[in-house]
C-alpha cells in the first residue's frame, strides 16, 4: 500500500485529498500521471518563452468555472478570453457571461472536455519560434486525460505547432521573464528523477530558459509549486510571500528571498525582492497567485481586510502606474492558501506583440565619456516593419525634462543603437528605450517607461581641478581658455598677468579690450568663453597661469559658421583630430588650422594633413564650407 507523508505550511485544516487542487484521494493513491503525451524534437529556431507581465492577447478559463463571474467580466473588459468548455457546457457559459455584464465580444469558446478548472497547470505553455507563435507541451504530473489532451487540441484550433518536452512539469511551478530567466523550486527535480543536467538541457532546447533557477520549496507543503509563494513581476522584480517569525517555514522563505536579493536579474544587477505578508495558520492570504494582463493586476483577496489592503499596497508601490485589483472568490469555488486566481486561469501572450529588448541596461556609476550607447534589440513578431523614426532613446539628465535620440541599425539582426549625450561629470540619467511598429504596436523597456526608467550617474570629476600654463610672444597670439571659471573672472585674471605687456584682447565679432598707459579700459570684450578663441597682442613675451575646475567637453557645444571660425579646443588630453571632430559632420573642403600653420582638410577618406592633434588650451581657425551653421560637441577621452 502506498504511503503519503505531507506536512503544511498554512493550512493543516483538510486532509490531503480534500484540498481539491490537484489530487483527490484516489489518484493520491495511485500515484499515477497521464500517459497522453507525444515527444518531439525541440524547435529548431531562437526560442523565447515570454513573461506573463508581457503584452497578452487573451487569458484562458475553464468552464463550468473555478473563478467569479464578476472576474470574467473584469477580464473581457481588458482582453480576450478564451473559454475551454465541452459543447454540452457552452449554451450554460454563454447565459452566465451574459448575466454577468461580460464583454460577450471578447469571448471565445473553445469545445473540449477537461476535468478540472486548473487551466494554469495543464494550459499551453506560449513560446516563439523565431518570429512563429508556436506551444510547448510537457509530461502533465496528473492522471487526467482531458486536461492532458488541453495543449494539443489548443494547437490545433489556433493553428499552432506543438512541440513535446519530454520533462514531467505543471504551470503554476514555473515563472520566467521573457528574456531567458526561469524560476521554479525543486518539484522539477523530484518529479524527473532528480536528473538536473537532463532538466537543464530540456528548458534550454524547448523553452529558451538559461539561467534556470530552481530554489527549494519554502512553502514545506504538498503542492510545492512556486505560485502559491512568488511571483515575477518585471525582469527586475520579484514578490516573495513573508511568513512570521513564529511560523515553521519562516527561515525557508526568508533563505529564498536572499537568494534573489543576491542574484543578478537579466539587466545585470540584483532582483529587487518585494515582500507580501501572509500570517500562515487558517487565515487566507494567497496573495501571490495574482494575475497580470496587461498592466492590470488581479489579487487574490483573504479573509483578513488589514491584510488585503497591505497585499495590494506592496503591489501598487513595486508597480507603479499598474491597476491594482482586489478579486474576492466565488462561495462556491472559494480561493485557497495554495490554489486561487493564478492557478485557475492562464495567459495568452500576444502572437503580434513588439518586443524591446535592452538587454546592456547601463545602471549605476558610470566613468565620463563623450556619450553612452544605447543598443537594443526590437523584434515584430506581427512581420510588419518598424517605424524607423519611432525606434528612441528618451533620457533626461538631472532632473531636466525627457529628450530623445533616434537609434539606427547596427547591422545585427534586430539590433539598433543610440546615444545619450550632454550629461556632466556627477551628472544624474534617466533613460527608456521606446520602439513601434507599422501593425500599431508600441512597447517600452522599462515598461513603465519615464515612470520608472532605467537610471545611471556620471562618476564625479577625477581632475576637479587643471591648470593652464601659456607663454604669449610678442605679437599677436591665439588663445583659448581651458577651465571652468567665469567668464568675466577669467578676463580679469588674464589683464592682470598680461600687465604692461598687454596690448589688446580680442574675439572674432570684434568686441575687444584694450591696455593703455592708464591701464585696461572698459572695452566691449567683458567676458571670456570656452570654446572660442581670442586674439592676444602682447608687447614682449610673457606667462599667464590659471587654474580652476576640468570642463567636460560633452557639456559645451561649439558653433562653426559658414567661413572662418575661432574655435578653441578644451579638455584634460591631447586628441587626434579625426576624433575630436568626430561629432561634427564636416563639409569636403573644411580645414581647421593651427597658429603654427599646421592643418587638417577633410575629404571623404575622413580629416588628413599636418595637424594630427588638437591640444586643450589651444586655439585654431576652423573653415566651414557649408552653407549652414553646425553646432557639436567636441569628442573627449576625459576621465
């Protein structure tokens, strides 16, 4: 005879097999699961599972049902639904809808027999194959036939391939987010023969997931399906139930929730761990077998208020701009610590959906440069082209209001890239990558978008401070400044080491100062600017010293007009000429010349001449041959 020992983290009230979500008491005893199940050879193209917080087109519900009538009609408002019900049902289900208020529209009735309304379980698992919607069908760990059958005959109606994993498997223990990341406890081990290099393989060849997470089952209980204790809610994001101290599985869920604490999500840093309290015991509180469609969630609501109201203010506060809903369970299908509104229904992705994958997510300290790159993946699964001008990068720096940068193709399949520019040493970014589609498909990442955007900093300047040394002979001298001081307190230090030696200072629309024996006039010249040139004229040869903090090329912009133009370059380094400019997009013809006569002309073959570098602190003539002004940024390797 056969032996069950099972222990329960939050409800010990029923036996076994009076808890009714999964097994009754005979096929308990049996020990028995479906042999309907056909193996195939896994998909032979780049396969992605996609996340349930993704776009949806629809969610599938069994009928008669294990859900309120009032969720349908919360459902049919947002989405599809798809409902699986056998013919003889279907006249029944269509009158309850209808009663309901249900969005009869958004209604699909799919004939089939099934004999439970665990549809999370035994539902088709959505992947694509490349660009194809296609279904993953696993070894179903029940003996029921018509809910095994569910997959195929889904495949079937829909017109999708199905391919067999040859791993025993049930839905409400796994999650994943879309980008290859899978999540279930250690039910996946026990039920294939604890063989974790065979299940590893399986999961990588079928569904995409690598890395797979497989945690223990801090729950103790006999369902150990990771539902009914976490949940993924973005790719950086993880809601994971906590249990109070006096509770027997209270350091198993806390040994979980440090795990993802200390794991990198997909984007390179740790899961941010958000934590719903449930207080164990008779009470009901199954607050992380929620639903998510399309920026909807649906909770589980329990039989304590205090505790509802908390559950869905952790929610609100880790998805900001989402809808937040408290779902009561129906009288006569009420909900369970271990069996409620996640594991009764399923989602189905969207077949057309647009993804933005953004995968190199910049965060933290980032070291100063002349712009940060941007690149992102943007895949159209309806095949209709992209809308070049719409694929974006909006940033704001500091605080300041959100501009964007189109990017462009990199050459890589799907792959594009943009720039975000004009921030400063210890400067603050936020930033989101936004792309659409000519179906009428749009999608962030973050999905939220300047909601809850990506975030960096600049580090701060490791040479807050340069000093500038020149000589000026006599005559006339080019000259540009090199700190960030003022403009009039660097025109002041300059009158004053130039002294009796000075002559006049001059800039190129002609305002100017002159010296006399009465000393430095008023002038019209009152201020000094970096990035422009200055005139000098000295009697004899002497030193001007100044010094105050680095100016960040990447924050000043630089102005060449049509003809000649007094430039200064500024920085901490010597650049080559092709580089400095880089962000110009020179004229053939241009030239850009040094005091010393040397010079760069620009062709085709780029910037070529006997000018090789242009030197902070020095000034040149840049000849514009276009017919238009330009304004750019000088390129800088400054740390």
């Amino acid at each position: 005879m056969l032996t069950w020992t099972i222990t329960f983290a939050q409800d010990t009230k029923k036996p076994d097999w009076k808890k009714l979500h999964y097994l009754s008491e005979e096929e308990m005893l049996s020990g028995e699961k479906s042999t309907l199940f056909n193996e195939t050879n896994p998909p032979s193209g780049t396969v992605r599972f996609p996340a349930e917080f993704e776009p949806m087109q629809a969610v599938t519900i069994r009928y008669p049902l294990g859900i309120p009538t009032s969720l349908v009609k919360q459902l049919s408002e947002r989405t599809k639904v798809y409902c699986i019900v056998s013919s003889s049902y279907e006249s029944q289900a269509r009158n309850t809808f209808q009663a309901a208020g249900c969005n009869m529209s958004n209604i699909t009735y799919y004939n089939m027999t099934t004999d439970s309304y665990w549809v999370r379980d035994y539902g088709p698992w959505y992947i694509f194959n490349d660009l194809e919607p296609a279904i993953v069908d696993n070894v179903y760990n029940r003996p029921r036939d018509n809910d095994n059958l569910v997959p195929i005959n889904m495949g079937q109606l829909l017109g999708l391939t199905v391919y067999g994993m040859n791993l025993t498997h049930t839905g409400g223990n796994m999650m994943e987010d879309g980008r290859g990341v899978g999540v279930s406890d250690n039910l996946i081990l026990q039920e294939n023969s604890n063989n974790e290099t065979n299940v590893r393989n399986k999961m990588r060849s079928y569904l995409g997931i690598d890395p797979y997470h497989i945690t223990i089952d801090p729950q103790g209980d006999y369902i150990a399906h990771v539902d009914c204790w976490g949940k993924l809610l973005a790719p950086d994001k993880i809601l994971i139930a906590q249990l109070p101290p006096t509770n027997s599985q209270y350091d198993e869920y806390e040994e979980v929730a440090d795990f993802f604490a200390n794991t990198n999500c997909c984007w390179g840093y740790p899961y941010k761990v958000f934590r719903v309290y449930e207080p164990g015991g008779y009470t009901l509180a199954p607050y992380t077998n929620s639903l998510i469609v399309n920026k909807t969630v649906f909770v589980p609501m329990g039989s304590n208020s205090t505790h509802n109201n908390n559950a869905l203010a952790v929610y609100q506060d880790a998805l900001p701009g989402y809808e937040i809903i408290g779902v009561t369970g129906a009288s006569n299908t009420p909900w369970e610590n271990t069996d409620a509104l996640h594991c009764r229904t399923r989602g189905v992705m969207d077949f057309d959906m647009l993804f933005v994958d953004h995968r190199n997510v910049i965060f933290g300290e980032q070291p100063m440069q002349d712009s940060i790159a941007i690149t992102s993946k943007f895949i159209a699964y309806s095949g209709e082209n992209l809308k070049q001008d719409s694929l974006l990068v909006y940033y704001s720096i500091d605080g300041n209001a959100y501009q964007s940068t189109c990017m462009t193709a990199t050459g890589n399949p799907y792959e594009y890239v943009g720039y975000i520019k004009g921030y400063q040493y210890g400067s603050s970014v936020d930033y989101y990558v936004f792309g659409a589609d000519e179906s009428g498909h749009r999608y962030s990442q973050p999905s939220l978008g300047a909601v809850e955007p990506h975030h960096f900093t600049i580090e701060e300047s490791t040479n807050a401070m340069v000093t500038q040394s020149t000589t000026f002979g006599a005559g006339w001298n080019w000259w540009t400044p090199n700190v960030g001081l003022d403009g009039a307190e660097l025109l002041s230090q300059l009158k004053s080491a130039l002294g009796n030696n000075g002559v006049k200072i001059m800039a190129q629309d002609g305002r100017s100062v002159t010296n006399s024996s009465h000393g430095w006039g008023a002038g019209s010249l009152t201020s000094l600017e970096v990035g422009s040139m200055y005139m000098v004229q000295t009697t004899s040869s002497c030193n001007f010293t100044v010094e105050g903090p680095a100016v960040n090329p990447a924050s000043q912009n630089v102005t060449v007009k049509p003809g000649n133009n007094w430039i200064g370059f500024f920085g901490t380094e010597a650049v080559p000429v092709n580089t400095a400019l880089s962000n110009l997009t020179a004229t053939t013809g241009d030239a850009i010349t040094a005091q010393d006569g040397s010079s760069a002309t620009y062709t085709s073959h780029g910037w070529g001449g006997t000018l090789k570098n242009l030197v902070p602190g020095e000034a040149y003539i840049y000849n514009s041959k276009a017919s238009v002004s330009k304004t750019f940024i000088f390129y800088s390797n400054n740390k």
